[in-house]
C-alpha cells in the first residue's frame, strides 16, 4: 500500500460535490507524505478499554471525541474508537526530519499499519468524529539544541471545526479522552472552551476510566486574543511543505 491509497484510506475521496465524507477536510496530510512503502507494515493492535466504549455508546445524542495521547497510543485510539462507529480524523501537524525534537517513526508506521483496517471497517459517511492529537506535541521534556529537527507544534482552533458547524451537524456533546484527568493542554483548552460558550457539553476520561466525566473548561490564558496567534507560534518553525519543522539554526548561522 503507498503513500497515496495510505492516505485515501484516512482520508475518504472527495465526492462530486468537492466533499468527502463530514469531517475529513480537517485532516492533516503532512505526516502520510512520509509513508514509505519499503518500511515494514506490521501490525497494529487497536487500543481496547471495554468499559470506556461501552459507556461512550450510552451517552445520548451525538458525541465526537478529541485524543490527545501520546504518539502512537493516539492512532491505537483511533482505530478501536472506529471500530465503534467513530471517523479518526488526524490532526498530527509536526513534519519528520533527522535528529527530530519529537519522534514521528512509530506515529507513522502506526498510521501506515492501520490503513487497511479502515478500510476494512467501510465507516459511513455520517459517522461522527474522533480528532486525534499527539499530546507530545510540545516536546516538554526535550531541550531544543541548534542543528536538531525542530518539529513542535500547536493545534489551534482553526484545525478543528466551529461550534457553530459541530451543532449544525448534531454534536451535542465532546468526549477528550487524555492520559489524567484535569484541565487539557492550554493549546486544546482554546478549542474547547469555544464549544462549551456555545453549548456543547464537554467531558473528559482517561483511558482506563469507566464513566467520561462532565469537565469545565477554564478560560487559558489569551483566550480569545487577537494576539494569541502570533504569540503561540512564537518559537515554532513552520515548514515549507505544511505543518511545523525545521532545523534549529547555529547562532553563527543567524
């Protein structure tokens, strides 16, 4: 399977009227460009938390979900919350490169492993969305040192739909599913505090957890700024094919 039938698998066709199925225009495609078909498939075994889906199936109305665990554990999500009737939506938007902040090799191999059974799984166009996030993103725990593949990134409201559009099409409800409990990372906070203004209801679990529980959203900080924007990207690089990553220039290099 290559780079391109990876990506279709992900990310449906577009239909004649220009769309594809709800929900995967917000996908990102800067990581499936880095699918190489002389890698190794393998296979991917999907998350299973029994009690965590059979209780997202009985929360009423209709539900998307947000993940944001780390690396591969997110795309192992994914695929089981598909298995449930839910689309994955990828929003990695960190690109690969050597000596990389933040280790993009096992996420795409995950994301590679699990193409076929999403085709296997023929969700339906109407199928709500589960948006994935790797909450590595930031690369807390990594030094930023000049000559190293700075591929750090943000997920900002624009890379989610609108609570306008979420209601629109039926979503009630949010479900982030996060490694602990508590607030969400400030960049994912900026989103949801959005729906919750606007009435979408947002709950959280863990994994592990039997019953995703009603969270309040605080307000992060520059919620709503002008300046937010420009700020939050203050020491990202974005790169030239899309999403984040560039090498950390020497100082000499200026």
């Amino acid at each position: 399977m290559n780079r391109e039938e990876v990506y279709t698998a992900w990310v449906p066709d577009l239909m004649d009227d220009g769309f594809g199925p709800p929900w995967t225009q917000w996908a990102k495609p800067v990581l499936f460009a880095a699918v190489s078909v002389l890698d190794p498939v393998g296979v991917l075994s999907p998350d299973d938390r029994p009690q965590l889906f059979s209780s997202l199936r009985s929360l009423p109305g209709s539900v998307a979900i947000v993940v944001d665990l780390p690396g591969a554990g997110s795309v192992r999500m994914g695929i089981a919350l598909a298995a449930e009737g839910f689309r994955p939506i990828p929003l990695f938007n960190g690109c690969p490169g050597k000596d990389e902040l933040i280790n993009t090799g096992e996420l795409i191999t995950a994301i590679r492993a699990s193409a076929g059974m999403l085709i296997e799984l023929k969700l339906v166009d109407t199928a709500p969305p589960a948006f994935l996030l790797d909450s590595r993103r930031m690369a807390k725990d990594v030094t930023p040192m000049p000559g190293k593949f700075d591929n750090r990134w943000f997920t900002f409201p624009q890379d989610f739909p609108s609570a306008n559009l979420m209601r629109a099409r039926g979503i009630t409800t949010v479900v982030v599913i996060q490694e602990k409990s508590g607030q969400p990372a400030e960049d994912l906070g900026h989103v949801l505090r959005r729906w919750q203004d606007a009435g979408i209801e947002i709950l959280q679990s863990t994994p592990d957890s039997n019953q995703p529980e009603r969270i309040d959203i605080t307000k992060p900080p520059r919620f709503r700024s002008l300046w937010y924007g420009l700020l939050a990207l203050v020491g990202l690089i974005p790169n030239s094919a899309g999403g984040f990553g560039g090498i950390i220039p020497h100082p000499s290099a200026g």
